[in-house]
C-alpha cells in the first residue's frame, strides 16, 4: 500500500471510529437526563435504573470516545502536517473554543458518574445535562472545522500565502449551518434507533419488559422526530453543496452529463470511463428540482470540471444512495412509531412494529458513516477545496503503510472489546435491575 | 497576546505533569508494589482518580490544541520528525484510558480483570517514558531537518541516550508525585505507611535518574549544567526544590498530608521552570542550528488574539468547575473518614 493511500485510510478509519462515539457520548446524556427527570418526578425506580444502567454504558463510550479524539487531534498533525501549518491558525477557533467544551464536559461527567446519591439530586440531574448540552457543543463546533475544508472562508490566497486571517469569518463558513443541523440530527436518529432497537430486542424476548419499555419509549421518542426531519436537513445540505462544491453534488449523483431538466439518477452503477450510469432509474427534471426549485433550470455536471478535479464518482454515488435510502427507510419507521403513540396504541403492543426497530439497529451508523464518506470523499483531491491538494499535504515520512495496520488493529480490539463488555452489561440487567417495581423504589442501590 | 497563550501553553504542560503525572504515578506504583500491597494501593488510587481522570486528561488537549492554533509550524515540524515516539505515546494513552474504564465497568467480575490490569499497569509505565521521551529530544538539538536516512531522520531524533534518561526520570518522578499524593487518600495507618515508604523510594529513584539524565547530557555534549545552573531562574528553582523537598519530608513525618501534596507539585514545577527558561522563547531546538521560537513561529495576530480570549473566557468557565469538582470529592472522602468508616 503507498503511503499517501495509507495516510487516507489511516485518517478515514480514526475519524469513522471516534464519529460512532462522539454520536453516542453526545446523544446518551439528553436520553439519561430524561429517565433521570421522570424518575424524579414519578418516583417510578425503572427510570432511575434505565439511567444508571445507560450511565454504565456511556462511561465505556466516553472513555473511547476520548481517547480515540486525541488520536485524532495528534494524527491531523503525523499525517497531514503542511495542512496543519496553514491551516491550523484559520481553522483553529472552533477548535480552541471545542477544548473548553470537553473540559466542562469531562468535569460535569466526573460529578454525574461518581455522583450518584452524594448530591442533591437536581444538581445531580443538572450535572447530566450540562454533559449533553457540552457535548453537542463541541460535536457543533468541530463540524465548522469540517464545513471549512469544504468551504473555505477568512483569509485571502495569493502566490501561496495564506494573509489576511480572520478566524471568526473562517468559522461561521457558509457550510456550517448545513453541516451542524444535519450532523446534530444523524446523531440522534443514529443513537436513537440504536438504542431503541436494542430495548425492542428484549422487549420481544420478553426480558424485564417493565424496564426495557421505558427505556425504548425514551429512544424511540427523540430517533423519530430526528428521522423526520432528517430529509429536510439533507435538503438544506444539498443545495449547499450544488452552490460551493458542483464536482461534490454531480459525483454524488453520477450526473456526468450537463443537461438541461437535469434528471436525478436512483441507483446504478457508475461507469467512470464511459462517463455514463448503467442500470439506474433516471427521473428527468428532478435534480433539477431538488437544486433550483424548477424543472427545467440545468445543473453542472462532471463535464464542465476538468478531470484533474474530480472526485472518484462511484463511492460517493454508492455512499449517498446508502445514506439516503436509509434515511427514508428510518423516516418511515419514525412515522408509523409517532401515529403508534398517538393514534393506535395497539400497535405499541405488536411484535412487527418492534421488529422493524430491531431491524434499524445498525441503519442510523451506516447512514452516518456513509454521509462522511459523501462529504469527505466527494471533496477529494482537494484537502482544502480549491486552495491545497490532499496528495501536497501528506507527511513525508515513508512507513505510513504500517502505522496504518496497526491502528486498523487497535480499532478493531477495540470494538470487540466494547462489544464485549456491552453484551455483557445487557445480559446482566437481570440481576441488577429485575425487581418487582415497589420492591425497587424502596431498594435500590 | 502571545504571553497569555504562552502562560497557558506552559501550564498546561505543567498541569498535565503534575495532575496526569500523579495519575500516571498511581499506575506505576502498583506495578512495581509486591503482590500483597498492590490491591490496596488500587483501591486508594481508583478511589482517587476515578472522578477525575477525564478532567486530568484535558490537559494534553488543551496543549495539543494551543501548539496546533498557535505555533501551527512547531506542530508540524514535532509531529513530522517525532512521529515515532507520538505513536507510541497515543497507543498508550489509548491502552490505559481504555483499560481503566473497563476494569471499572465490566458488569462481571472475572479474568478479564486480570488483562484489563495488565494493559492499564504496563502503558501506564510506557505513556510517561514516551511523554519524557518527546520532550527531551524537543531540547536535545538531534532533530535533523537535513537528514536523508529513515534512521537519522525518524529514529535518531528521539533515540538517544539523553531523551531516554529524561524519560525515565519523568516515569520517577510520576512515582513520586502519585506516592505523595496517595499518602492522604487513605486513613488506615499500615496504608499510610506503606505509601511513605514508596515515597522515599520513587524519591531515590528520581534522585538515580535525574543523575542518569546530567550523565547521559555529559555523553551526548549537551550542556545541561550550564542551562540549568548558568542564570539566576535555574539555580534559584534548584534551590527552591531541594528546600522545599526537606521542608516536605519534615511534614510527612508529622503526618501532614495536604501541605507535602503542594510542595511535590511545586517541586515538578520548578523543575519545569529550569528547563523551560533557559530555552525560552524556543521551543524545538533543531540539530542544524535553527530554533523553533514561540516568537518568531507564532500564528498571525488576529489567530493569536482570538486564541487569547478563547483560552480567558474558557478558563472562567472551567477553574471553578474544576476547583468544585476537586473539593466535592475530596471533601467527600473527609466526610466518610469522618464517619469512621
Ligand atoms: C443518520 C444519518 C443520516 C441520514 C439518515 C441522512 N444523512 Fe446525510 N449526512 C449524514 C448523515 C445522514 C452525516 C454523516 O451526518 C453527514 C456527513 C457530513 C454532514 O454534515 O452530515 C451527511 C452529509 C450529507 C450531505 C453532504 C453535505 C456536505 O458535503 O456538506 C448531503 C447532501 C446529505 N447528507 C443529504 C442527505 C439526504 C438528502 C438525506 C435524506 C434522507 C440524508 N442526507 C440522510
Ligand atoms: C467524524 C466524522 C468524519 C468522518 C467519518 C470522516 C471521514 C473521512 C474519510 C472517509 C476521509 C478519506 C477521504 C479520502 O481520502 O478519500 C477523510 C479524510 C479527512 N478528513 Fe474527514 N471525516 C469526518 C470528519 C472530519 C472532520 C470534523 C475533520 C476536520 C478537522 C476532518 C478532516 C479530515 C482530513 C484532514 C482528512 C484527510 C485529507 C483528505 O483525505 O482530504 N474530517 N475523512
Ligand atoms: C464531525 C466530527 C466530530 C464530532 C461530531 C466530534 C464530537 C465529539 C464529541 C461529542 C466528543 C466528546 C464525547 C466523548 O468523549 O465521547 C469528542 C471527543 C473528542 N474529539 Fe471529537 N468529534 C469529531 C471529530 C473530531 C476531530 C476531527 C478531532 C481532532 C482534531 C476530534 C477531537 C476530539 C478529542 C480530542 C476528544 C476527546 C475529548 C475528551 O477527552 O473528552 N474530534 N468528539
């Protein structure tokens, strides 16, 4: 493997990595916040055992979560250090601004952690939310570094210089708005249906229904609100893209030829050398539509791009159908849940509506991933779009190859491992948490 | 501007030794205590760190965050040469903060334990080498922009006899921090004991290495005598630290426990402090000459400006919840001595 294609892998395996945790370590605290608010309010101990037990669960990701993010912060500067040299002091206020929100976070996570009955219990409960609230925080804030690489604002380009730096202009990027809104919603609908899934499997099985219902309840509630709105996002986020990255919107769209009533191509595979898309459903005028609001108006396509700046078209193709067919297949899941609880409470009883969650357990992640791929993937060759070239900003050093292996090998123990230890957290509800109700408000602990 | 961001920077450094190195410390001493201390010495040090192990650990961040905003070709020219030893380093970051959180949330209890405790007591001993390890070869002069070999260029820079004494007097001095501190996280008094005595011991220890790192200098023709000892700053924070260290074991054996924790801290500061000012404002000093200034490197000014009020606001925010957390759980653990228990 040549180095510079292992540096790329080595940045896309860390960065998929830490995404699946930042999501849950930035979603996990509002899900507790609430079990934690109903058991204060209700008395019922099955909230507070959802939160606890969710507590446990969220350790073990935060601890990942952290670590894998400072390999994260190290690894921008082993493999991408003539970026970081320019970059670093235009991209660099989120990040500053980033460092004091985990700070309050991993405080406030040490309070709500070790803090269980030591303190009043609306501090307590306060201390959760501020772990939330501080997480999406810096999950908000590091996206504008992202959004910057794509849209790239606050200073000026001459000879090769970077001058006229202005870090706040460089932060609010016209990406940003896009980006944040559709990532802070792919974390919830992500975490959510995962979460939810894995309730709605003991829920079937018949497993300490009382505890695993609420805890559903809970998950499912905020996954199908994010699900709904999640293709509005996309909307919002797709536009942006035709506006400032037209190679980006026409890869994702296997759109090679510039026509007018451009039409939005389902499915499909690419062919890159002949320029054309075999077996897809083509729909005229609807790219069209989904870009400029009108039929007829014609969106750039691959042609008008020289060669040199295109992005691999297939990929991105396959990654954005992935994403977007996904994402309609939770939206219609959120739907049916929502009337569920509104209308047919029935079908809250009925296995299959429980089946279908269990079916999205793993939908949420690999939409997520599948969207950063889109987004990273579709930017290619440029690290910065039109300013630096990804292969100008590799390290030099050569053996890139193996340090690649072996973070594939960490990150692969890992996963096993918190695999591992969640399956065994599950299994052990039973006999931490499987009391009659009563019981349990006088007794826990 | 650039002074607030380097007072941060430096303090962040120093927090990260003295916090983190504490941390580290409790690691290394239970890797190194016989079999019949070592569950205690766990005990004491889970019960110590647990809470703020995630705060302890922001503090690489934070300076990780300042070099890449604020001195973004110190940055890039340390992690390009010293990729290596960063590696290292990040895996045992990796392994240990993983390894810890485990062993304390496995919901069973079995020979898991064991591998978890294996993990988290070896990369506690290897993060701090490579920590000092990194350090030293910022001053040792080895970094050689010029160098055409893998060797000489990757592997030569970090490699040396001095980097690695300075490693193994950070691993010492870890020892001894997290020992002096552990000596007033416990009230059984065979505990306590035993914590004194590994004090005195990691004591010796970083007495041993701290001759190794003068004798290694000696060998490499670095000058260290002349930096530490040849301006007012270097000697007088020698003296500080030889004094303090008298005055910190006449208060341990009074039992005195808050007081002793300070002036171990104080000491690594000014250990820090000796080092640092005689190099200032450079912060990578290169073979072929050329020294990486905090000056003459630094981000333009409306990057530096705005980094300064980013790090002023967020300091607002985040010393006081730092302080509550620290008092919530020390005062915590009074309250149960208190209690008898
Ligand atoms: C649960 C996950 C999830 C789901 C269901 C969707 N997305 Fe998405 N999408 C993401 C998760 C995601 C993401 C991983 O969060 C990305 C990567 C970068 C970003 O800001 O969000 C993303 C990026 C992304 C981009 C590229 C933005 C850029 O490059 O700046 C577009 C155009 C869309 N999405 C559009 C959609 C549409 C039309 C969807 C319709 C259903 C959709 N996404 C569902
Ligand atoms: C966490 C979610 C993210 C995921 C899953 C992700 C995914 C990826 C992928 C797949 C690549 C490889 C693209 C290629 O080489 O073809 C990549 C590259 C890269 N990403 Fe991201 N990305 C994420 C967020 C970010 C953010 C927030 C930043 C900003 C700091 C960032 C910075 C980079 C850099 C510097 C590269 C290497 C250069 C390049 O290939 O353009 N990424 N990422
Ligand atoms: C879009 C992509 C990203 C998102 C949404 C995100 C979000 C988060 C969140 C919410 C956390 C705290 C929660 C937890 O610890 O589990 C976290 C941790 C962290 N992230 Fe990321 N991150 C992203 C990419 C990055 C990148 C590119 C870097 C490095 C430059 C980075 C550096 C870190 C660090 C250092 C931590 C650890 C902080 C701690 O010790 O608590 N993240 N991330």
């Amino acid at each position: 493997m040549d180095d510079f294609l292992a540096a790329r892998s080595q940045m896309a395996l860390s960065l998929g990595f830490h995404i699946i945790y930042a999501c849950i370590g930035m979603v996990m605290p509002f899900f507790m916040a609430v079990a934690h608010y109903r058991w204060l309010k209700t008395g019922d101990a099955a909230y507070k055992n959802v939160a606890k037990a969710w507590s446990k669960g969220v350790a073990i990701f935060f601890a990942t979560g952290a670590v894998s993010g400072t390999i994260l912060s190290f690894e921008l500067g082993l493999l991408w250090p003539k970026f970081m040299e320019h970059a670093g002091p235009i991209f660099g206020m989120p990040f500053s601004l980033e460092g004091t929100a985990f700070f309050i976070e991993a405080i406030a996570l040490g309070f709500f952690l070790y803090g269980w009955d030591k303190f009043n219990p609306y501090f307590h409960w306060f201390t959760g939310v501020v772990v939330g609230i501080s997480g999406l925080a810096s999950g908000i804030l590091v996206v504008a570094a992202n959004s910057w690489m794509n849209s790239p604002a606050g200073f000026d380009y001459v000879n090769g210089q970077y001058t006229n730096i202005h870090p706040m202009k460089a932060m609010f990027n016209n990406a940003w708005f896009p980006e944040a809104l559709h990532m802070t919603l792919a974390a919830f609908a992500s975490t959510g249906f995962a979460v939810a899934g894995v309730h709605a499997l003991m829920i079937v099985r018949k497993r300490n229904i009382h505890f695993h219902t609420q805890a559903f309840k809970i998950a499912a509630g905020f996954a199908a609100v994010a699900a709904l709105l999640q293709p509005l996002a996309g909307d919002i986020a797709a536009k942006s893209v035709a506006k400032r990255q037209p190679a980006k919107l026409a890869a994702m769209e296997a759109y090679f030829h510039t026509q007018p009533y451009s039409p939005l191509v389902i499915g499909g595979i690419p062919d890159e050398k002949l320029k054309k898309v075999n077996y897809g459903l083509e729909i005229p005028g609807l790219l069209s539509f989904l870009v400029y609001d009108n039929f007829h108006e014609q969106v750039m396509g691959l042609d008008q791009i020289p060669e040199k700046d295109q992005p691999p078209v297939a990929v991105t193709h396959y990654a954005f159908q992935i994403m977007v067919g996904l994402g309609m297949f939770m939206m219609l899941i959120g739907v049916l849940y929502l009337v569920a609880v509104w209308f047919k409470k029935h079908w809250l009883e009925s296995n299959w509506l429980m089946k279908l969650f269990i079916a999205a357990i793993p939908a949420g992640f690999i939409a997520l991933e599948a969207g950063w791929v889109v987004t990273e993937v579709g930017r290619q060759p440029w690290i910065i779009q039109g300013v630096m070239r990804t292969k100008d900003a590799v390290t030099p050093m050569p053996g890139i190859a193996y340090s690649f292996y072996l973070f594939t090998a960490i990150y692969i123990s890992l996963s096993v491992v918190v695999i591992f230890l969640l399956y065994r957290q599950i299994r052990m509800v039973p006999q931490l948490y499987d009391k009659k109700p009563e019981q349990l408000t006088l007794s826990h602990n | 501007m650039e002074y607030v961001i380097i007072a941060f920077l430096w303090l962040a450094i120093l927090l990260y030794l003295v916090l983190g190195g504490a941390d580290f410390g409790a690691g290394i001493i239970e890797l190194f205590s016989t079999s019949t201390t070592r569950s205690r010495t766990r005990k004491a040090a889970y019960q110590a760190i647990g809470p703020i192990w995630e705060a302890n650990h922001m503090w690489l961040i934070i300076a990780v965050v300042i070099l890449f905003v604020g001195f973004p070709v110190i940055y890039s020219t340390m992690s390009t040469y010293l990729h290596i030893p960063l590696v290292v380093m990040l895996l045992g970051i990796t392994a240990r903060g993983t390894a810890f959180v485990f062993r304390n949330y496995d919901a069973v209890v079995d020979d898991m334990q064991r591998v978890y405790n294996r993990i988290f007591l070896y990369s506690s001993f290897i993060t701090p080498l490579f920590l000092g390890i990194i350090a030293g070869s910022a001053v040792s002069g080895r970094i050689n922009p010029d160098a055409h070999t893998f060797l000489s260029a990757y592997v030569f820079d970090w490699l040396n006899w001095f980097s690695v004494a300075i490693g193994l007097f950070t691993v010492a001095l870890c020892g001894f921090l997290a020992s002096v501190y552990l000596i007033g996280e416990t009230n059984i008094d065979e505990d306590q004991r035993s914590f004194i005595r590994k004090a005195k011991i990691w004591n010796a220890i970083a007495v041993v290495c701290g001759a190794l790192v003068f004798t290694a200098a000696h060998a490499e023709g670095i000058p260290l005598f002349k930096w530490i000892l040849g301006n007012t700053v270097g000697l007088t924070s020698v003296i500080a630290a030889s004094l303090s260290l008298v005055l910190m074991w006449f208060l341990i054996s009074k039992r005195k426990t808050i007081v002793p924790r300070m002036l171990a801290g104080f000491q690594a500061s000014m250990i820090l402090l000796a080092i640092s000012w005689v190099h200032f404002p450079d912060f990578l000093i290169m073979q072929n000459g050329e020294h990486l200034s905090l000056f003459k490197h630094q981000a333009p000014n409306a990057t530096m400006n705005a980094l300064a009020w980013a790090l002023l606001i967020g300091s607002l925010f985040i010393i006081p919840a730092l302080f509550y957390l620290y008092y919530s759980f020390q005062k915590d653990r009074f309250v149960e001595k208190g209690e008898g228990r």
